[in-house]
C-alpha cells in the first residue's frame, strides 16, 4: 500500500506490507528505486514500512540537488516515523540507507527499538572507496569472459554526478552483476531484478558538510542490533561490518557466506532468520 507525507511541501512517498510490529526500511544509493528491498519473509512478523526516498521514484524532488545529504534523509525519515505515530520502530537500512539508519538511530535514540544494519559501513572516504575499487577490479578480473562484464568498471568509475535519470538507470543495471556473490551462476533468478532496477540522479549530487565516519559514536547505540553482510560484497564488506559489531555494544554479527551485497535476495531464508533471531 502507498502512502504519502508532506514534509517542508515536498511529498513523500512510503510503502506498508505485512503484518506485526513495525520495521522501517531505508533503501540504498542514495537515488536507487527502494523495490529491490522487499523484504518478503520478514512481511510474515513484521509490517515493513519501506521509504521511497526523496528525489526518487513518486517522491517530491528538493529544489537544490545539493541538499541531498545524510541529514536531509534523516529528517525525512522521522517525518515518516512520527506520522505512523509508533513509539518506537525498528531500523533497517541498506548500503547508503545504512548510513541514515545509523545517523537516525544516534539522533533520534528515543524512538528506536531495534537496528539492523544491512551490508553497510561506520565510515567512508579514502581507504573505503580504494578497498571498494580494489575489490571491483578483482571482481572484473576474476570474472573475464563472462557477459557485459568489460563494461562494468567504466560504468562504476564514471562521473555519476553528469548523468541523466535513463543514464544512471543504466549504469545500475550494467554494474549490478559485481553486488551479487554469483550472478551468472543465478541469472535466472537475479536478471529480472536488474531489468526493474531503477536510478535517479540528482541524488548522487548531494554536498556532505564533512566525511561520514560515525565509529566514535557507536558506544552510544543500546538496542539489539543486527549486522548483516555478505562475505562476497565488494563495497561494505566485512571490514566495515566487523567495525560496526564490535563497537555496537551487544551487537549480533551474520556474515553471509554465498552473498554479496544482497543477502536478503541471495540468501533469505537465512537473512530472515537472522532477523527474527535478533529482534526475538
């Protein structure tokens, strides 16, 4: 079911399925379509309000792309979570959405009750994005021969900021294979996923005041938490998910072994019960 907010006369767009108590979703990118997020199994025990971010998708677009920021994110989402009027609510976020998810839980402690951080990272800049591109240009390597895969490094590489809304959908779909443990081993089951894939670019245009690094801060978070990553993901791999269990006091760590950057479409029965494991 699809509902809409307005916050500062920008409409917001989010998403209600499954029954239970409530577990709010927040997407990655920023600007990917927040569909290839549907959490199916854990529709069964929990009603999972996904956020269609701002400036994708139906939701309203801000009228400088220089404010799509961490913080601007943040606000939108407790906009969401006061309207549902829960006192608390359980986090999830995804890759980017991570970051939010992280940033909303140590700004807004009050209102949270569960995290569960989803193939993400405490922290960006320098040996982040080498190790990110480190990793793809083994990915690439290892991989040779296989379909579309000489354009996936071109197309991870460019300058994402210039692109068109059609031309960043594009380069999604050229590069998903390398977020996926074996693609072409799973192609069947994946490429209908990577057709519906959707981007928006004026997200990726947003002007952080600082770097994101919030490792200082993790002591502060004292509700369970859930870090889940695939052993296989290129980008917020293992490094950063063992960062972010051991400084989350009492955080649970599932490490994926036949995932890469999506454990809940790779493995879900096992992302479900890690899940219901945590949050039990």
């Amino acid at each position: 079911m699809q509902n809409m907010i307005e916050v500062d006369g920008i409409e917001q767009r989010y998403h209600v399925h499954g029954t239970g108590p409530v577990l709010v979703a927040h997407s990655g990118g920023p600007g990917i379509g927040w569909e290839y997020l549907r959490l199916p199994l854990v529709e069964q025990h929990h009603t999972v309000v996904y956020v269609e971010p701002i400036g994708t998708g139906e939701s309203g677009r801000l009228p400088d792309p220089a404010d799509y920021v961490r913080a601007t994110y943040v606000r939108f989402l407790h906009a969401i979570v006061e309207h549902l009027g829960a006192p608390r609510v359980t986090v999830l976020g995804h890759s980017h959405g991570g970051f939010v998810a992280l940033e909303y839980a140590l700004t807004h402690p009050d209102r949270v009750d569960g995290l569960i951080l989803h193939d993400t990272s405490p922290v960006t800049g320098a040996e982040f994005w080498q190790q990110a591109v480190e990793n793809m240009t083994n990915f690439v390597r290892d991989n040779e021969g296989k379909p579309g895969v000489d354009a996936i490094m071109p197309a991870f590489t460019a300058n994402h900021a210039e692109l068109s809304d059609a031309e960043i959908t594009e380069v999604i779909r050229t590069i998903l294979p390398a977020y996926f443990a074996d693609y072409w081993g799973h192609e069947a089951e994946f490429a209908p996923m990577r057709a519906q894939a959707r981007a928006w670019s004026a997200s990726s245009q947003g002007q952080e005041p600082a770097p994101f690094d919030v490792r200082g801060r993790l002591g502060e978070i004292a509700v369970p938490t859930l870090v889940a990553v695939g052993a296989h993901d290129f980008i917020c791999g293992p490094t950063w998910g063992r960062i972010l269990a051991e400084g989350i006091p009492g955080a649970t760590y599932a490490e994926f072994a036949n995932s890469g950057h999506m454990p809940h479409i790779e493995e879900p029965q096992d992302f479900d019960a890690a899940i219901r494991k945590v949050l039990a």
